[in-house]
C-alpha cells in the first residue's frame, strides 16, 4: 500500500496502443524524478525535515516538488512560469507551497531568463535554501531506475526505441542510460542489448542547436529551453525531431481520438514522433513518453480539435543540420554526438 499519494501518482502505466507501439503514461511525470530526489538529499544528510526546497518551474516540477514536500515534511518555494494556470495555482496554494509567478510575457525565453534570476535573488536572501537544480542535477535521474526496470520487464524486448521530449533531459536520459546498463538488469532478465534513444524538441529550443528559429505559435514548454540545461547529456540521443505547436497538437488530438489517451501537448508531440518511427522500423518496439495528462490543455490545444490535420497529411522533414530546419516538423540523425559548443 503506498504512504502517500505522490507515491501513486508517479507510478506510471505502460499502455499498448499499437503493435510495438507503447505509451508510457504518467499522471504528473516529474512526482518519480523530485520523490527520489529528496528522499536521497534526506539520507545523504543534505537537507533536513522542514528544509525549504526551491526551485524553477514551468508547471509539472512545481507540482512534483510540492508533493515532494509535503510527502517528506519540507517546505517549497517555485518561481514559476507565466504558463502555471490557475488549477495549479490553487494546488500549490492548499499544498502550503510559496508560488512567485513571472508576470504574463509573449516570450518564453524571457520568462525562463527571469525565472532563474530571481532564483539567484532568493538565494541571495536566504542561503539556508537549497535549490533542486532540476536543470542542471543529475539527481533528477534517480527516480527513473524502477521505471526502466519495469519497461525492461514488461515490454519484452531486445531492440527498443524510447521517444520523449528532451527538456532537462532527466527522463529520456536516465531512462535510457538504465536501459543500456547490462548492470542494472535484474537476475531474471539481461538488458536490452539494442536502446535507441529519438529527442523531441520545439523550435526555439538551444538545447541541440535550434535557437535561431522560432515558432509563431508557442515554444512548448518542458521540452525545450532558452538556457543551457547541465543534465541533459547529448550523447545518448540517436535522433532528433523537431515539432512545431500545430503539429503536436494535431498529435494530442489523434492521441485521444484514436487511443483514448487524454495527454499534454508535449505527448502529442512525442506520439508524433513514435509513429513516424514506427513506420520506418516495424520491427522494433517503439516506446513514447507522455508526462501529463491533457486537462491543463483543454482550452489551449483541445477546443482546437477541428484544426488538427489528419496524421497521414503530416510527415519529417529530413535534414543533415541545423541550418536546414523548418516548420513544423523536421527529422535529423544525431549519432550520439556529445555536447555541442553553443549549449556548452
């Protein structure tokens, strides 16, 4: 029986949608990652019970430390983005979390700049805070361990594909690293010998070098950032996508219609995705992470169901590098190739 409903709710469900084509469902994804996360800055002697914990948020981590917090006895201050609604504004608030949210900017590199000086004001002003780094701490990963385990256990594989959204790089990349790691694989069952890692990322995005192009419509929060991320480990990933907001949300639309998965904008990009290599690899099991439900989404992509084109309209552009992206979806190899120099 779980002790708390953090515990529950950062359990997620693996989904077969398809032949070899699998959802791994989260109610709030970022509840596993900031549960681990804790509790080891609680053994390890960093924190203590009724420490404050800090940190920047878009939406999802601000929820995840909050339930964190409240699992372990802490306290929580976010800085968060413009983009928190107001459902997780009156969670937060009942929670006993400290919410600073940015005041409402058309652009979200600005609002994520903002974010991370105020956390260096705060810090200035109470040292005895500790921030959780989600950017840039590869504690982040630690949570991610029993979910490889159990997609190791249940997808049944030696050849498999993981497609998310890159972000801080925490899911995508710990998951995969759990996977590639004969070390970790139970008694009963060797590790994948085949782990193919594929990036979802919007326009905008510094992480992998897009920054000099944009998206009319929005840069989808949590996948993308405007800032160097240190977490985010570029070598682990074998290809990349880029999607831009019409196009994830005609993927969230086919999500639900399809498959009754009523996820974020970010699923629907990552769904995306999955499908397109799917087609290209049937053989292998492709497996797409979806970090939120859809409810924070109704009014922005959802009451848009109509605009959403047909998936069999909607294909990658291929690409060899950067310079050559364009909207709304383009598709380029990266082989694994380590940092590269302007996100360094």
């Amino acid at each position: 029986m779980d002790q708390h409903v953090a515990e529950a709710i950062g359990r997620p469900d693996l989904i077969r949608l398809d032949d070899r084509l699998v959802c791994l469902r989260f109610e709030t994804m970022k509840v596993v990652s900031a549960l681990a996360a804790v509790r080891h800055l609680l053994d390890t002697g960093v924190v203590r019970r009724g420490a404050t914990l800090l940190d920047s948020s878009s939406g999802i981590y601000a929820y995840a430390l909050a339930l964190a917090c409240h699992r372990h006895g802490m306290h929580c201050h976010v800085v968060g983005s413009t983009t928190v609604d107001r459902t997780l504004r009156t969670q937060l608030a009942v929670l006993g979390a400290t919410l600073e949210q940015m005041e409402p900017c058309d652009d979200l590199k600005l609002d994520q700049k903002r974010r991370v000086e105020r956390i260096h004001e705060i810090l200035a002003a109470h040292p005895e805070y500790h921030w959780m780094r989600q950017y840039h701490d590869d504690i982040h990963y630690l949570g991610y361990r029993v979910v490889a385990d159990r997609i190791r256990e249940e997808t049944g594989t030696d050849r498999l594909t993981v497609v998310g959204g890159v972000g801080s790089g925490a899911s995508t990349g710990a998951l995969t690293r759990y996977l590639r790691d004969a070390s970790d694989a139970a008694p009963t069952r060797a590790a994948p010998t085949d782990v193919e890692l594929v990036g979802v990322q919007p326009y905008g995005s510094l992480t992998f070098g897009a920054q000099h192009t944009s998206d009319p419509e929005i840069i989808i929060a949590g996948i993308g950032s405007s800032i160097p991320f240190g977490n985010v480990a570029h070598e682990l990933y074998d290809t990349l996508h880029w999607i831009s907001f019409d196009a994830a949300l005609s993927g969230a639309v086919d999500l639900l219609r399809r498959h009754a998965v009523f996820a974020g904008l970010s699923s629907g990009a990552a769904y995306l995705a999955a499908r397109h290599e799917h087609d290209r690899a049937p053989e292998r099991t492709v497996l797409f992470i979806a970090p939120d439900t859809g409810h924070r989404y109704t009014d922005t992509v959802y009451t848009r169901h109509r605009e959403a084109a047909p998936l069999a309209d909607l294909a990658p552009r291929d690409i060899a590098d950067q310079t050559e992206l364009a909207l709304p979806w383009s598709r380029m190899p990266w082989n694994r190739t380590p940092t590269p120099p302007l996100t360094a």
